[in-house]
C-alpha cells in the first residue's frame, strides 16, 4: 500500500512538473497524431518553426479521409515579455475562421507529447452551440529513406538505427 | 508517509476540481485574484444573462488598479447540442488597448477560477507574447462597488504583468506601458534618451550603484559603506518607464530579505517605487 502510494505520488508530481514547464518552439515542431485514434474532432498537426515563428497545419475527422483544415500562422508566447521565444516558448495559438466557425488552438507542451485546447464558435447563427474540446497529441513514428529503400522506422530512433544496421550488415541483435 | 497522504488527495482533488463542469451563473459575481500582489490582473466582474456573458477586468496599477474595461465573452459547452446556460464549461473575453490584445480562457476550479491569459502585442515593439496563470476567488461581500475603481493614470491591461504592458490599455488618462515615457522611452521599452548607470541616493538612507545596459538594470545598495546593516542586489527589466525587478540582500550585511520591486522611471533622475515585496524599505532614489 505504500509503495502504491508512493508511486503514484511520485506519478503526479511528475504529470505536473511536465505539464508546468516551458519548451523550446522546437519542442513543438513535427507531426503529430491524436491519442485517441477514434477522435471525432482534430486527428493530425503538422507544426512548422523557423525562428520565432510557427506554423499549424491541421486535419479534422472525416469519411472517407480526413479533412485538410490547412496551415496557419500561429502566435507564439512565452513567460513573460523578455523571453526569447525560440528558446522559452510556452504555448501556440492557431486560429482557424471556416467563414461559418472559428476554432482556436492553445497547444501546450504536456511532457513529450502535447496538449491541445480547441474552442469552436459559430458565426452563422445557426444556433449551434459553441463547444469546447482538449485532445493530447503524440509525435508520429518516423519514416526514413535508406539506400536500399523505404525502412519503416518506428519510435524512439534508438530502434529505427538498429534496425538500419541489420538490415544493411545482416547482423541481429545485441550491441 | 502523512504527507504522500496529503499530496495524493491534493493532487485527486485538483484533477476533480478541474475536470468539472459547469453552468453559466458559476462564472458569475465578483472575483478577485487569490494573489494579492499579481502584478496582472486584480478582479474581474461577470455578469451573466441566459447564454450570454460580459466580462469586467481590472489590472494592477499604482495608486488604483486600471479599469481594462467590459467585453462580451463567448461561451463554450462540451458539443454543439449542449445547452449553454447549464452546461458552459469555458468562457473567453478578448480585451484590445490597441497595442496589445489579451485573450482570457476563463474556466471554473473547484469554487473559484483559473484564468489563463494569453498577451500578444500588435504594436511592432518586439516584446514577446506571453501567457500568464491566475486563480481568482469569489469576493465575499458583493457590495455593488467596482473592484478596481477609477482607472487611474497607470498602466492598462496587461497592465502590470510581468514584464509590463498590457491589453486593455484603456486607462482613462493614463499612458499605456507601450506608450510614451517620461524621457522618450519607446514602445517596446527600451529607453532612448534615459541612462540610469550612476551612483543614486535613495530615502531608505542607502547609497545605490546602477547599471543600464539596453533594458536590463542591475545594482548593488548598501546602507553604509562600512560595516552595513543591509546591502542588496537587485535586477529588473525596463519596459517603458517601469521597471520590473527581483532584488535581493547579501551577506555583505546582516539582514536577508528579498522581493520584487516595481520602479517607475520619472526621470532620468528619480526613480520611484510602484509596488515593493520582502519589506524593501525605499521609496524613491534621486542623483
């Protein structure tokens, strides 16, 4: 029981000191998949970073692909207003305007994955109501070229560089 | 072992506390900021009529806190089909100075509210955006008076946030940390014409060595040049003519203490104390 208890303690001091601190933009840089795979709302974001600046590609779920939302340029903000937000970012905002919707994204860091607030309001006074939503994104497994063709490379590189080296010397396993 | 105890439920109730949901009317009433020295924003008045909101923000400044001004907020449920009035779970409220914009996503925690502000400057100044955490608590008496009162001739919206500036800029009669300064500071807050290196004197009875470079001022104060009671260190950053600041004491004296300091630049040779934490005892520094 106390072991238990310990491990959990030690399991949400973690959740919130990953969730509390700030990244690099790089951090959010690459695409990046839904959790949950059987999400109705946004299921991938591609993010790009050059300096200071950031920009969010975005698919939404439909049949029988998914939607292409586009890219946008996205706000970048930090702590406070002397940080270097290559260096400090804390969150993005990319806001999205359908003509009939807007959607905002706030997209945070939540330890190596990241965590996204989307909050949808209608302008066509259809009477639907505005809704919010959170989704928590996972960086999508890595597909490398090689000279001998394509090599599936799965998450973390570590796996992908090992395969690499089997494959190309025939040699399995160990170190 | 207690305090595992004591972390887990802490922790077990904090998630409840924000997974919750909501109806309109518990965003509404007066709230104040659980922080009473936030340098951001002090209160906020919702007023709350079937689905629709109006958010009333007030941020800190000196010598009352700046009125930022009423927007409308929108409301947001869990799906298109919900019914606002019982089921809002975020409202957000963007304030414009002009300057600068600050949206707020207001969601309810526990009986109170976390407020996660988000500035972003339109003026070119170069500051960064950035984003800032509060928690806000029902204010007991409501007593039909404003929170913030008469905005004063200070800063706006964003106002005192760190860093600085701010959104609702609004102020009546007030200049906008983007805006000008006493001494020909520029919006983004680096000082033109202002040079604060030099030795200052200051009513505390201390002697201040200061160093300007760009907008980072440092200095080193002592009360006497032998055998001091207390000597400090402090560093700010100039935004505007504020200065914003964490100070120090050191062992050079006897005393510990430390802070933040909030300085404004009146001149290029007086600087006066905004807001002062850690029992600082000066108040204004003249050379």
């Amino acid at each position: 029981m106390n072991d238990r208890m310990k491990m959990t303690a030690a399991l949400l001091l973690l959740l919130i000191s990953l969730s509390t601190c700030s990244a690099s933009l790089s951090q959010f840089a690459g695409d990046w998949t839904n959790a949950d795979s059987n999400t109705g709302g946004i299921t991938n974001l591609s993010i790009s970073v050059s300096g200071s600046s950031a920009s969010v590609h975005a698919w939404g779920r439909c049949h029988p692909t998914d939607c292409d939302w586009g890219t946008v340029s996205a706000y970048v903000f930090s702590a406070d207003v002397s940080s270097d937000p290559v260096t400090q970012a804390q969150a993005l905002m990319a806001v999205y305007n359908s003509g009939f919707s807007v959607t905002t994204l706030f997209i945070k860091p939540q330890g190596s994955s990241l965590s996204v607030q989307s909050y949808t309001a209608f302008q066509d006074s259809s009477g639907r109501s505005n809704y919010a939503s959170s989704y928590k994104f996972n960086r999508k497994a890595t597909v490398q070229l090689s000279a001998s063709g394509l090599l599936a490379g799965v998450a973390p590189i570590q796996g992908m560089k090992r395969l690499q080296t089997s494959i190309l010397t025939g040699k399995q396993g160990g170190n | 072992m207690r305090l595992l105890n004591i972390c887990v439920m802490a922790a077990l109730l904090l998630m409840l506390a924000c997974s919750g949901q909501a109806s309109m009317s518990q965003f509404a009433g007066t709230w104040s900021n659980t922080d009473p020295a936030t340098r951001g924003i002090t209160s906020l008045q919702i007023n709350v009529s079937g689905s629709s909101a109006q958010v009333h923000a007030w941020g800190s400044c000196h010598p009352t806190d700046c009125d930022w001004g009423s927007v409308q907020a929108q409301a947001f449920a869990s799906g298109v089909s919900s019914n606002i009035a019982s089921d809002a779970s975020t409202l957000i409220a963007v304030f414009n100075s002009g300057f600068s914009e600050t949206t707020l996503v207001i969601t309810p925690y526990g009986s109170g509210l976390q407020v996660d502000s988000y500035d972003r400057f339109l003026d070119g100044s170069g500051r960064s955006n950035y984003i800032a955490s509060y928690t806000f608590q029902k204010q007991a008496a409501p007593g039909g008076t404003s929170p913030g009162g008469a905005a004063p001739g200070g800063t706006s919206p964003g106002g005192a946030a760190p860093g600085g500036t701010s959104p609702g800029g609004a102020a009546p009669g007030g200049t906008s940390p983007g805006g000008a300064a006493p001494g020909g500071t520029s919006p983004g807050g680096a000082t033109t014409t202002i040079d604060l290196t030099g030795v200052w004197n200051c009513d505390d009875g201390g002697k201040y060595y200061v160093r300007q470079l760009g907008t980072t001022v440092w200095w080193f104060g002592e009360q006497s040049p032998s055998n001091p009671t207390w000597t400090n260190v402090m560093q700010g950053t100039v935004s505007g003519n504020i200065i914003y600041a964490d100070w120090s004491d050191v062992p050079l004296g006897s005393v510990m203490s430390s802070g933040n300091l909030v300085l404004q630049i009146v001149s290029n040779n007086q600087l006066t104390a905004i807001s002062k934490t850690g029992g600082f005892g000066g108040s204004t520094w003249t050379r």
